[in-house]
C-alpha cells in the first residue's frame, strides 16, 4: 500500500476513534433511570431521537418535561410515579441537561 494511502486510513481511522470517545463520553450507565426506564429505545442512548423525539439538551423546565412523561400526547406509555418516581425522572433530566452540544455542520 502507498504512504499516502495509510496515511489517510490512519487519519480515518484516529476521525472514528474521536468520534465514537466522543459519544461514550456522553452515553448512559446501563444502570442509569434513562436506561432502566427504557427511554433510551425510542429517543436513542444519548437522546438523539428515534421513533420518540429528541430529547438531548431538553429546553424544557422539569415541571414541563414532567408533564409530558407523566401524561404523553400520542404514543409513547405514560410512566406513572409508582413506575418511575420524581427522583428518577429528576435524575433523567439532569442527564438529558447536561448532554454536550452536538458539532456544528457547515451547509452549503
Ligand atoms: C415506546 C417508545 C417510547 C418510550 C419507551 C419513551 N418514549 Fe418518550 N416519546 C415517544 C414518542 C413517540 C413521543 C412523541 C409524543 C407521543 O407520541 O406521545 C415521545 C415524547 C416524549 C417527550 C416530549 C418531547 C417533545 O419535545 O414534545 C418527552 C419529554 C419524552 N418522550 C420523554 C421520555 C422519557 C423520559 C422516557 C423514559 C422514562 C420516554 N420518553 C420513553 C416514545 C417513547
């Protein structure tokens, strides 16, 4: 193989290792509320949404995101607080909070 063909497998290569450190940094416990509850299924490991919405970096209060946990809209189950208590559901914001940014994409 030529140098520069390594070269650029190696660059590749070093892109994918940051990225994929970049998203464990940000992935749950398994153990975590946000897991144990499921949640993870439909609004994906680090809230990207899937079949659910969005959730990473929520912009709505506790009181709202509550709200919409406690008596959802369409389809996704209601989690009653016999299922999943206050402090869960404070402890999955707290994570949904706190998830970084993701990168900007430049569109031309
Ligand atoms: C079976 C799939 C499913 C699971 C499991 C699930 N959701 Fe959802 N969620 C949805 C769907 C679909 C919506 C869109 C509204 C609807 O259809 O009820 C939604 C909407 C939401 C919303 C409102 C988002 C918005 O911007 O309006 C919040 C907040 C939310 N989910 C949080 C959670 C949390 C926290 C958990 C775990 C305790 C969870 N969801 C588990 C499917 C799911």
């Amino acid at each position: 193989m030529k140098t520069s063909a390594l070269r650029t497998l190696l660059r590749l290569t070093a892109f994918a290792l940051a990225a994929l450190a970049h998203l464990a940094g940000a992935a749950p416990d398994e153990r975590s509320p946000y897991v144990a509850n499921g949640c993870y299924q439909c609004h994906g490991y680090v809230g990207q949404g899937g079949a659910g919405a969005r959730l990473a970096r929520t912009a709505y209060s506790f009181e709202a995101f509550a709200a919409l946990v406690r008596r959802p809209a369409n389809e996704m189950p209601a989690y009653a607080p016999q299922v999943l208590d206050d402090r869960e559901l404070r402890s999955i914001y707290n994570y949904l909070r706190s998830l970084p940014e993701p990168p900007r994409v430049a569109i031309r």
